[in-house]
C-alpha cells in the first residue's frame, strides 16, 4: 500500500499499518525530507515513532520515495496524508489533496481504494471521485485521531476507527487492515459523516477545555478551587474526567482549524454556528487573561521587565509550536514591553523575537517573573529556591496548574494560578501541609487535597 504525505500523520500512519504486516511505501515531493527520512532523521519529535519506524524498516515492510506515481502505481490502498491548511475565513485549503489524485488518477491499479486520512471539508470524498472519474477506485473517508505526543499508541490502540464511504465493500475492506491491530470500535458510515466526526469531536474537546478555562475564571472570582471542581464535575461518568484541566486557551495544528472550519461549514449552509464560535472567542480571551495576570503580579508595568517563559510548545510532550498558546501570551506581553529568555524542553528550532535558552537556570537569571505556558513535568522537579535565587523578583505565573502552589509559596515566590483566587487562604494551607509533612507523616498522607487534611488534621 502506498501513503502519500510524510508529516506526522503520514509517518504515524505508515509505520503503523507496516507494523501491522503491510508492505509500505511512504512517499514526500520534498527531495530533502525523504532524504533525512531514508537516513532515519524523522525531523519531529514523536514518541516512539523513531523506533517504530527502525523496527518495520529492518523487516523491510517501509520504504521512503519522492515518486508518488511509482508508490501508487502497484497499491491496492492508497492513503492520502497531505496537508489541508486552514485559509482565512475558516475553510479549508485541499489543493494538494486534488493535486496529488490527478496526478495518480490513471496510474492507480485497477479495483484500488483511496483512503483520505488528512482532515478535510465534508464532502470532500465525493468530490474525488468526480475529479477521478475511475468507477472501478472507491474512495474511502478515514479521518486521523492521532493527538501529537501520542500518536503511535493512538494509532496502534485507537478508541474507534471510523470508515466512511459510498461503497460498503470498500469501507470493510479498509477495516480489515485495522483487523491484525486490536482496534476498539469500528464505525462504518457514508464519507459525509465520516467527515463531519473528525470536526465535531475536535470542536467539542475544544469547548470543553474553553467551558473548564471559564470555570477556572469563576473559580477565581468566588475563592473555589478549579482542580476539585474539576474532579467533581469529571466523576460523574456522563462528563468523564478527560480534557478538564484549565489552561491558558486550546492551540495547536487542529483545535483551531478544525473549530473554524466547523463554523465555516455551518455558514456555508446556513446553520447556526453560535456555539463552537463562542468557543473560539473564549478561548482568545484566556490567553489575554494569563497576560494580563502577569501584568497584575508586575503590578501593571511591563516596560523592560525580563520573563522566563516556561514552554514554548502547545502542550507538553511535542515539539509543536503552531498556535500556541505560549506565543500568543509573548505577542501580547511583547506589545507592552516586555523581553523573554525561554526554555521549552522539546523545542530547539529558533523563534523570531524569543531568546532560547537551554535550562530553566538561564531563563531566571536577572528575570523578574517565571510563566510557566506548558505542562511540562520537569517544570515541576525543579528547584525553585536556587531559580529564585537568581531572580531579581520571586514572582511566578503559573498558568498551566503545574507546578504546585505550596512548593512556590515555600520557595518564597509571590504565585498566581489558574482556577484559584491568588490570595486563596487554601494556598497558604496547602504550604502549611507541605511544611507538616517533613514532621507529620499522617498529614503527608492526605496531601495535597489540603481540605480533606484539614479536616482530619489534630
Ligand atoms: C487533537 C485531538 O486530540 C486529536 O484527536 C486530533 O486528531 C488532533 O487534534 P492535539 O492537537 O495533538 O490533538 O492536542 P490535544 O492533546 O487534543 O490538545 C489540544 C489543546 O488543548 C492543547 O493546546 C492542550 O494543551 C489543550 N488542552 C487539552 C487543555 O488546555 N486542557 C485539557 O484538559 C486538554
């Protein structure tokens, strides 16, 4: 079978289907990429897609090539993995999608299936097979649910695979490739549908992380603690407990397209988008909050102060910085006046306008407040008192809940969180648990949750 498209969905999804005894052929148009990926330089971080990718190649079921009329030519499936940005107003751009299947049109082998794996606008199946004109190639919608840091283990232990298509018989074949891999729920339906799933789950993780930011901000208001909150509304299995941490706003390469692009769809025929575009407005106003909480803890001037920014990347555990957050909060920090000396540990790549250092030391000297922008678990083992102590101010905003409040208070630092009022009376007692723990091992039991300790405390 043949994947056309070599970024990370399209590496995931070759090793993948190659670890699963299919012989791959993993195609890119850039001459230089292919190069770097025949010499095993994935140029991404991805965890364990570098040996995923070792492993099937030295049983010789990947290979890499620049020729997607020679990868396709021989295959019974062809997956489509190419890039559908987001334009402008919303929709989605997916030239090379129809670039590459009139490329590979008549070259395809009689009876072959396109698979669309890349996300694109609902109807989009349907229009490849107009633009193919092949009767004998059925086109196959199977939308990517891939999470980047994760991408491998949710390839290979997906929690649904879903198949969309005209033609039923093409959709089942397409799920017997999935057979061999242990796949959880299988869902077969028309192409439109198949679409449509990938923008609505995207959408409505995406409100779920904005409608738990906006709670954090009512928490704030009224002295409740965002994190129990949180866990009280998570463990009523209706709601669940995943995508509930606040932060500072939802970014990265698909929240943000997939929730325009939904809105775009809705416009386009006509249907109410109110929701999801709420959504997207929200979650801009939680990134002017965590700057404006900076601003606040600097006591509203920013004019030559010097930030460690803590996370550069969307999330932890990528290399990604498309829409971040933590950018988005520098811009906005930058238009005041401020600098930054920056420590992201998955990113190397230089950032215009953004001094990268290479430890969280660096960051702190001479730097007058740490925000902390991505949940990296590092982050939370550091030693606060000795990077305090090359601060000029032991002054920190925390807008990831990442580091625990009690840990920064006993390091002398002046914290501001997410989701807990800053002069929150629990703060100070959850330093005073950490203080009695060293003492009291029964209270370092039933710590953290500082309320239940409280209660059970002498
Ligand atoms: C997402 C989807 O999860 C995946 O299924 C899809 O196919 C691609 O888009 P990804 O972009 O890798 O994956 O990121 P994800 O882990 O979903 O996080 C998206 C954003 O929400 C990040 O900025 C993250 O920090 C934020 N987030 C997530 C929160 O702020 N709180 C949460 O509880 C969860």
């Amino acid at each position: 079978m043949a994947v056309l498209g070599s970024g990370y969905v399209g590496l995931t999804v070759a090793a993948g289907l190659a670890s699963f005894g299919h012989r791959v052929t993993c195609t890119d148009v850039d001459v230089d990429r292919v190069d770097h990926l025949v010499a095993g330089d994935l140029r991404i971080v991805e965890a364990g897609l570098t040996e995923l990718i070792e492993d099937v190649r030295s049983l010789g079921r990947l290979q890499f090539l620049t020729d997607n009329i020679e990868a396709a030519r021989s295959a019974e499936f062809v997956f489509l993995c190419l890039p559908t940005p987001g334009r402008s107003d919303g929709t989605l751009d997916t030239s090379s999608t129809e670039a590459v299947v009139t490329q590979i049109g008549r070259h395809l082998a009689p009876g072959a299936r396109i698979v669309i794996k890349s996300t694109v606008p609902v109807g989009t199946a349907r229009r490849v097979a107009e633009l193919l004109q092949r009767r004998d190639v059925a086109i196959v919608s199977n939308p990517e649910f891939l999470s980047e840091g994760t991408a491998v283990d949710n390839f290979l232990h997906p929690d649904r695979v879903v198949i969309g298509s005209d033609s039923v018989r093409a959709a089942m074949d397409v799920a017997t490739l999935y057979g061999v891999g242990g796949v959880g729920e299988c869902i077969v339906t028309d192409s439109q549908s198949a679409e449509l799933i990938k923008f609505a789950s995207n959408a409505y993780l995406a409100t779920r992380v904005t409608f738990i930011n906006s709670v954090a901000e009512l928490c704030e208001a009224t002295g409740a603690n965002v994190r129990d909150v949180a866990r009280g509304i998570g463990s009523d299995h209706r709601i669940g407990t995943a995508f509930l941490s606040p932060g500072p706003g939802w970014g990265g390469s698909c929240f943000p397209k997939d929730s325009a692009a939904l809105v775009a769809l809705a416009d386009d025929v006509g249907v109410d988008a109110t929701v999801v575009r709420s959504v997207i407005a929200a979650n801009e106003w939680h990134s002017v909050r965590v700057a404006d909480k900076i601003a606040d803890a600097l006591d509203g001037d920013l004019s030559g102060k010097t930030i460690a920014i803590w996370g550069l990347a969307f999330k932890a555990g990528t290399d990604d910085v498309r829409h971040s957050p933590a950018l988005k909060i520098v811009e906005r920090l930058r238009e005041r006046g401020a600098l930054f000396r920056a420590f992201d540990p998955g990113v190397s790549r230089p950032i215009t306008g953004i001094t990268q250092c290479t430890t969280l030391e660096e960051t702190c000297r001479g730097a007058d407040a740490i925000l902390v922008t991505t949940e990296w678990e590092v982050f939370a083992r550091s030693d606060l008192d000795a990077l305090g102590s090359l601060m000029t101010r032991r002054i920190m905003v925390d807008a990831r809940g990442a580091i625990d409040p009690g840990v920064a208070l006993l390091a002398g630092f002046d914290y501001t969180g997410i989701g807990v009022g800053r002069d929150a009376s629990d703060l100070e007692f959850t330093a005073m648990c950490l203080e009695q723990e060293t003492r009291d091992p029964v209270v370092h039991a039933t710590y953290p949750r500082h309320r239940d300790a409280a209660d059970q405390s002498p």
